[in-house]
C-alpha cells in the first residue's frame, strides 16, 4: 500500500516512509492510496485470535519489501505481548450495552493499542536502515506514558519527554518516571504544558539540530496508530455478533483528536459489521457540533473530568474532512488555511460528510459523566472511567435503532481517574499496577522551562 497526503504535495510513499514522515512533509496527513475491501473475508476473520486479526489487517496496509509476512507477525505477537488480558480487548456485557476494554495494555490505556506497535515498527524500520531516532515529546501527563512505554528497551530510539513540574497528577507522574530504561528520559520542566510544547516546537524548528540528533516525535497523527486501531473494531463487532445474532453494531466512540474513531470510519468502510459510529464529546464539543451543523468552529478548551479528551483543535479530522469534501485537495487546503485564518469553517449541509448518516454524535458535561457513571455501577456493578462514561452516556442517547446492538469502547482504566471515579460513586477503583507504582524507584531530571536548558541536557545524555 502507498501513502498519500490529504494536502497533495507528498509524491505516495510506502508504509515505512509513512510511518518515519508522522506528519506529512506538506503539513498534511497521510491516507492509503485505496481502502481495501475486506468483506468475503469476514467469516474467516471472525475465526481468529486478536494478533492473528491485527497481522490479517495490517498486512493489507503493509509494503511487503519493507516488512515481510514473518517480520509483521513477530512485531504484532510482541505488541499485544505485553497485554495482561488473554484476549487482549475483552467484549463484556454491561447492562443492556457491550463495553469494549480496550485498557489492558502497560499503562491501562487504549493508546497502548497503537504505540505498542508504533514502537515495534519503529525498531524494525531503524535497524533495517540503519538509522537512530531520537522522540522528543511534550505531555500534560496522559499521553507521555503510553509513548514511554512503547519505545523502551527498543534498539536505535531513544525518548525525551518533557512534563510540568509538579503540575501533572502524582500518579500520571509515576508512570512516566519509574520507566528506568536506559534509552528512557524524563524531564520535569519547571513551568507549564504550553512551556514544553513551545520548546519542542523551537527544537524542530532548529532544522540543524534536528537533522544532526535525528530528532522525531511519536504524534498523534501517525498512519501506524490509525491502523492499529481499525483492527479492535472488526474484533468487537465480531464478538457482540457472536453474543446477540445481530447482522450489525452500532459503535460509541469517546473522542479527543478523532484518531479513535477515524479508524472506526475506515473499518466500516472496509466492511465491518458497524452500522454506525457515534463521536462522544466531552464538553469540548467541536467535533459533536461539527457532525450536528457542518459548521468546524473552534472555541476555547475548558478542562472536564475526561482531560484526553479536552481538546478543541482534533489533529485527525483532517483525515476525515478530506473524504468528507469528495477527496479534493484544494478544497481541503482553502478549508485548513480558512480555518486556521477565522477559526471556523462550514460545510454546506448538503456536502457528504456533513450528517454523515454514518455518524451519529453528541456531547456529555461533568453532570452527565457522573451520573453515567453512578447509575452503571449501581445497576451493572461496573465502573466506567470518565472518558468511557461519554462514550456511553452520548452512546445511549444517539444510538440510531434501539434493536441494533451498541458497543461502547472503555478507553481508560476506571484507576487512572480515581478523583472522577471517586466522586461518581463514593470510591475509587483499584488496579495492582498503579498501587504497585508508589513503591518503585524514579528517575527524572528538573530543568528550567528554557529551550537551552532542554537542548543542553539532550546533547548531552547523547554524547
Ligand atoms: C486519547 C484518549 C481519548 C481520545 O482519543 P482520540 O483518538 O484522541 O479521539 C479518549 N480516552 C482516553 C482515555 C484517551 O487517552
């Protein structure tokens, strides 16, 4: 498969050089040059265990040359090794709706699902080249452990993360910095979020610096995370298919950056058994008022019980907004470049895309959350962490047939937001793992929040 940019200023590359270019090298993002068909392979698909189905998905969106049958199984096998649930995203019955967990992965998020392999890939990749990589990244906390986790121990990487001092949750914290790897780096800079990102944005923009320390960045919109996510919807599907008899499910997303459910997208076009998809928003609403109106506006970000999902400006929905516009380039070019001009833009109603009768959406707030949770542990005895909670509660509500099953994806660990938790139902949930974190050894260093003082420490933890 080859790789193209949305924006139309990238000749295709393979999958390899997708996944190296993240970002596309024209500030668009990378879709595959066709979406593969899959339906007469369905039943056999419904056969098999969850890394025999991620290597059968994987392999349509893989160049043979850069990565062989054998090489993709053994990355894949090790990915969802590190799982500690043998069916890697157990479907579960919870009252009268499916939950997908899809945190059983090393940090009880399904961001795991893709940066397991993420990692994996890159390994591979840089080995075959004989390159290094060098992941510099910024994170208020939540999604810096899942990138950890997926490059320690990996040979020819290593990673620097950069997290506010004092000002991400002692647990989100411990995560990060009790990863004692030696290709491993945590920085606490003494200032905020926006700090670190301005500073990694200096540190890529110093295009010497970057090319001499081979610097990159695990984000968001890399095609490889995309992809591994497009495999748990066949999975799911498969399995509430196999609990109800029903032809087709309908599947609620909890979404932030629209990669989540971007790949949902992709896998009902590829032919899974999804009727429709639900976009769950938190109070941050743009994209639920997106798939309402056709209007993409932004607003300002207010923080919510669910913060993965506090964002205004979603880095995947380009990907989107590009089908959407009839796979038109320039059209999606003056779109983004109005957009970033005024801060909104409107698709004509009558566009496809726009009521997308694919796509069902809406938005929970804190009350909603709280109660959703409340009222699942009361009635089920199950917890659902906040992030989940939207899903559900906007699930419940935006579900298009009552008859058609509805699968919630679980994105967190209901321990990971044990405040949200806590106030929904009066306790917080446990999971051995994070206890486990209060006892483990640290190791981070605290710099100014200064461009120099980041350069200066990585130049030199690479000498
Ligand atoms: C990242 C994240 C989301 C949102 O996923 P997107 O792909 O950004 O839409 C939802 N829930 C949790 C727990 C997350 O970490």
């Amino acid at each position: 498969m080859n790789y193209f940019s949305t924006r139309g200023q990238v000749e295709p590359v393979g999958f390899a050089d997708a996944v190296m270019m993240g970002l596309g090298n024209d500030g668009g993002l990378l879709l595959p040059v066709s979406i593969p068909a899959v339906t007469d392979r369905l039943e056999a698909w419904r056969q098999l265990d969850y890394p025999s189905l991620a290597f059968e998905v994987l392999r349509l969106f893989v160049n043979t040359e850069d990565i062989s049958d054998e090489e993709l199984q053994t990355l894949v096998t090790r990915s969802y090794a590190t799982f500690d649930h043998p069916e890697i995203a157990p479907v579960v019955p919870v009252g009268d709706i499916y939950v997908m967990e899809l945190f059983h992965g090393p940090t009880l998020a399904f961001k795991d699902f893709a940066l397991q392999l993420l990692g994996n890939l890159f390994e591979h990749i840089l080995a075959r080249r004989g390159q290094r990589l060098n992941i510099v990244g910024a994170t208020s906390g939540d999604t810096g452990s899942a990138a950890i986790a997926g490059v320690r121990g990996k040979g020819n990487i290593s990673i620097f993360v950069m997290h506010p001092h004092n000002r991400v949750s002692p647990l989100q914290e411990r995560q990060m910095t009790t990863v004692l790897d030696d290709n491993v780096h945590n920085i606490a800079i003494e200032g905020t979020f926006d700090d670190g990102q301005r500073i990694m944005k200096a540190l890529f923009n110093d295009l010497g610096f970057k090319q001499d320390y081979s610097l990159g960045a695990v984000n968001s919109v890399n095609w490889a995370r995309v992809a591994a996510q497009i495999v748990y919807y066949f999975w799911g599907a498969f399995r509430v298919q196999e609990a109800t008899g029903a032809a087709a499910v309908q599947c609620s997303v909890p979404t932030g950056n629209f990669g989540d459910v971007f790949a949902g997208y992709l896998a009902r076009r590829m032919g899974a058994p999804i009727t429709n998809l639900v976009v769950a928003t938190n109070e941050n609403d743009i994209l639920s008022r997106f798939f309402a109106t056709g209007v993409y506006s932004r607003s300002t970000v207010v923080p919510t019980l669910s913060p993965s999902m506090d964002i205004q400006i979603a880095s995947n929905f380009e990907r989107y907004l590009y089908y959407a516009v009839g796979e038109d380039s320039k059209r999606l070019c003056g779109l983004m470049a109005a957009f970033a001009e005024a801060g909104e833009i409107a698709l004509s109603p009558a566009a496809p895309g726009c009521m997308d009768p694919g796509m069902r959406t809406g938005s929970c707030d804190t009350a909603a959350t709280l109660s959703t949770i409340c009222g699942y542990h009361e009635a089920a005895g199950y917890i659902l962490d906040p992030h989940t909670a939207v899903g559900v509660e906007v699930g419940a509500r935006a579900r298009k047939e009552e008859e058609v099953p509805l699968l919630c994806l679980a994105t967190a660990h209901p321990a990971k937001f044990a405040a949200a938790v806590t106030e929904a139902i009066g306790e917080a949930a446990r999971h051995p793992a994070l206890d486990a974190l209060t006892t483990l050894e640290t190791r981070c260093a605290v710099l100014p929040a200064t461009e120099a003082a980041v350069r200066e420490h990585i130049t030199s933890t690479l000498a």
